[in-house]
C-alpha cells in the first residue's frame, strides 16, 4: 500500500514518519486456569483496536483445566436408592464438572491437506511433549453461539461466513446453537448444564465496546482464545472458548475500502487463533502480527499449521 495513494488517503493517516501506519496485532501471554477441576476460565487473546491511523488484533491465549475422577470430587456421592430399603446403587457418581463422553472416535471430518509448499506458522500451546499443538477434538462439533448486542450491520453474516471458512480449512466441523444473553467475560466457565444442557458451553461470539471490555481499549480490535482441559494423564484438547470484537471500531473498518474483506480477514485471524493458531513472523501469512489489506485470507503456511489442529486427537472420555 503505497503512502501517496490518493485513494488510501481519506482512510489511512499517514504516520509522522509518512509511511501509513498497518493494523499490528499483538500477542497476549499465556494464562493458566486455577486448578481445582470445577472451575474453567476462558483466557482469550487480545486483539487492539485504534484509529484508522492503526488497528491491533492480539493472539490466542490458551487456559487450561484438569479433570478428575468423580470419585476424587469434594462433593461424590452415592446415587439415590431407587426405593426404601434397597441398598444404594454401587454405580459411581456422574462427574459435575464436564458432560457425558461423546464416545466418538471417528473425525466428523477429515482434515484437508496441508500445501505442498508449507510455510510459517506457529501454535498457542502443546502436548507435554513440547511439539504435538492442543486442538479441538474432530470428533465433537464445535457448537457456538452469539451474543446479539451491539452487532454492526452486517456483523453476523461476517461471523457465520469466516466459521464457514475455518471450518473448511480444519476439517472440524461447527453449528450454530442460536443467540445467548451470557455474558461475554473472561472468566467464563466451560461446563454451564443450566444453560446449554449436557454438553460444553459452545464458542461465545459477541460484540463489545471498551467499556465493557478494558482488553479493547487503546488499539485493540478484538479477542479469542480457548481452554484445553485434560483428563487424568491423557491429552488435552480445547472445549470452548470466547471471540470479543469492537463493536465500535468495525463499522468504521466495513465502511472503508476494502472493509468488508478487511474485516472478514480480522475475524478469520481471530477465529486462527481460537482454534489454536499463534503469531508469525512471516508478512505473507495472515496470523502476522499485521493485518494488511494485501493478506485478508490464510496463506501457505496458515494452512499447513490448520491442517494440523484439524488433525487433533479424538478424546471420547470427555
């Protein structure tokens, strides 16, 4: 994007420096969950958002819980007896803190093939062995769902298209579970029964301002991340997670040149990074930490690292 662009000039300050400034996207540290196995919080990354003179989208961050036995619960107890005077059954107590196993062993859908060139890309976080990335397991759908509030015009059908993309590039597969009024926070449990039923919360997608979300203030345009949580010794896989957007800011980003392509690759980077996609240091990747009008789709080797979490293990006991 050259500075002098007379088209560029009514939408992009140019810097003191005279070079137009690009949207950088920085990269949060990574925050560990508490470890008592009832609790699961949410640690999105934070995406920034400014002035036209400079949008930032930040990374992933990953939390982590760990489940255990229901029998190692503080509260397990014994079924109710089916009738007076008939022992209590020797059933062990269902665990309270995640649903019923999916049993599924089989990917819903098989992960594309990464390109045959490769290229740069990075992971949020990984297996004990320091190499194999978190992913969602391919064998549950990933549900999600939105919180309507202060959608832009335009906002939701941004959100429905760029899922279809990931989902496209991962081989996981997603649906839609409608409309929620939870609010969007980051200590946000995982296993909510009283609101979604027996299953993981679904991915929470919603609109914020920076009042409401201090992550958005300054030159934040949004965060995501998700929480991996392991049972016993086995792997850990992602559950659920949150994606923030500036409700503010994105308006103004659609009704520039190039808007909505512009912003279709900000929330496919956001969506990289709630799968398990990290920050690269290659400019021709989207998951660079500089959103540019010139990169607004995965390249090369955010395919290879896509194809890869699309490539997680299936974890049927949780």
């Amino acid at each position: 994007m050259h500075p002098h662009d007379p088209e560029d000039a009514g939408h992009l300050p140019a810097s003191p420096s005279g070079r137009v400034p690009q949207w950088v996207l920085q990269e949060a540290a990574g925050v560990t969950a508490p470890p008592e196995p009832w609790r699961g919080a949410v640690a999105p990354p934070r995406r920034r958002r400014g002035l036209w003179s400079g949008l930032l989208v930040a990374a992933a961050v990953a939390g982590a819980v760990a489940l255990v036995d229901p029998s190692e619960l503080p509260w397990a107890q014994r079924l109710p007896q089916a009738s007076p005077g008939l022992p209590a059954s020797s059933e062990p107590a269902r665990p309270t803190d995640r649903p019923t196993p999916s049993g599924l062993l089989v990917p819903l859908g098989p992960p594309p093939l990464p390109p045959p060139v490769g290229g740069t890309h990075g992971f949020t976080t990984f297996q004990d062995d320091g190499v194999t990335p978190v992913a969602y397991d391919p064998c549950r759908t990933i549900h999600y769902v939105l919180r309507p509030d202060a959608t832009p015009p335009g906002g939701e059908q941004l959100v429905h298209d760029a899922v279809l993309r990931i989902a496209d590039v991962t081989g996981l597969v997603f649906t839609f579970d409608g409309y929620t009024d939870e609010p969007l926070t980051t200590e946000r449990a995982v296993y909510q029964p009283e609101r979604y039923g027996d299953q993981w919360a679904p991915v929470l997608i919603g609109w914020q301002t920076e009042a409401e979300n201090p992550a958005l203030v300054g030159d934040v345009v949004g965060e995501a991340g998700s929480v991996a949580v392991s049972l016993g010794e086995g792997p850990r896989v992602f559950v659920s997670g949150t994606v923030s957007l500036d409700s503010v800011q994105f308006p103004e980003i659609l009704g520039g040149r190039d808007g909505a392509a512009v912003a279709r690759g900000i929330v496919l980077h956001e969506l990289g990074h709630l799968v398990g996609l990290a920050h690269v240091d290659d400019d021709a990747e989207l998951m660079y930490p500089e959103a540019r009008r010139a990169v607004t789709d995965f390249s090369a080797g955010d395919l290879t690292g896509l194809a890869a979490l699309g490539a997680g293990p299936c974890v049927p006991e949780l």
